[in-house]
C-alpha cells in the first residue's frame, strides 16, 4: 500500500537528520548512527531504523555521528543495550547516552578535520592498493618469464 503524502513527509529523511539502527544480531551492531549528508528527499526509513533530528543551529551531524561512534560512548551504547535473540535499544536509552557537545563552530571544525583524515586515509589505501597491484604484477612477470632478474 502506497503511503500517504502525510506520512511520506513523516518519514522521510532530511540533510542534517541522524539514523540508527534500533536492533541488531549482534550487541555490537546496536544504534550505529549515520548522517545524512545529502538531501534524503524521497528517501523513507523505516522498521528497525530510528530517525533523529537535530537542531543544526546546535549540532554538527558528521560531529554527532562520530561521537556516537566514538569507543567509549559506543561502550556506554551496547552497555545499554537488551539482548535476546536480538540485541534491542529503546529510544529513551539512546537519547539519554551521554555525549559531549562543544560549540558548533568547534564541532564544524572537528568534523572538518576528521574528513580530512578520512581522506588521507583513503588516498593511502588507494596507493596501497595500486602498489599492491604493481607487486602481482611484477611477481606474475617474474614467474612467467617476462621480466628477467640478472643474478
């Protein structure tokens, strides 16, 4: 059944909005959180995923995310956590884990700078991976024959 254009406004994800995953197997799996970064129009969570909307005037959504994956407030996070067949977390648990919230500009700026270090370490992983590559492929040459290696 269709949703009704009411509820495909309730539902829908907006820039700055946070979610998280209310259930997992596993207790490590439990409330990892996600901004959303770009637009989410049309987007539509549901069942075991959580919306969270934030006050973008007070909170930095990339800075709230990687606080909340931070391992000590992850610690706090699973510690909170039921587990039966499923690991569960209620909603009341997962507003009230403690987080700190520096000014906005700081937090801007933190997340600024994780990015970067993101970055950094994406373009090491692509060199080593291409090194990698030059590695298999010098090896390949070498047991193949092409390449000679003078003794």
């Amino acid at each position: 059944m269709p949703l009704t254009p009411e509820e495909a406004t309730e539902h829908s994800l907006q820039f700055g909005d946070l979610i998280y995953g209310e259930s997992s197997l596993v207790r490590s799996g439990i409330a990892k959180t996600l901004p959303v970064v770009i637009g989410g129009e049309g987007t539509i969570f549901a069942w075991h995923t959580r919306r969270l909307e934030l006050d973008l005037h007070r909170a930095d959504p990339v800075f709230i995310s990687e606080a909340l994956s931070s391992k000590p407030v992850r610690r706090i996070v699973e510690g909170r956590a039921t587990q039966t067949a499923l690991t569960g977390m209620t909603v009341a648990d997962y507003l009230s884990t403690p987080l700190p919230l520096p000014e906005l500009p700081e937090q801007q700026s933190i997340s600024a700078h994780l990015g970067e270090a993101d970055r950094a370490i994406s373009a090491a992983l692509d060199e080593r991976n291409q090194l990698q590559q030059a590695k298999s492929g010098l090896l390949q040459d070498l047991l193949t024959g092409k390449v000679r290696v003078s003794v």
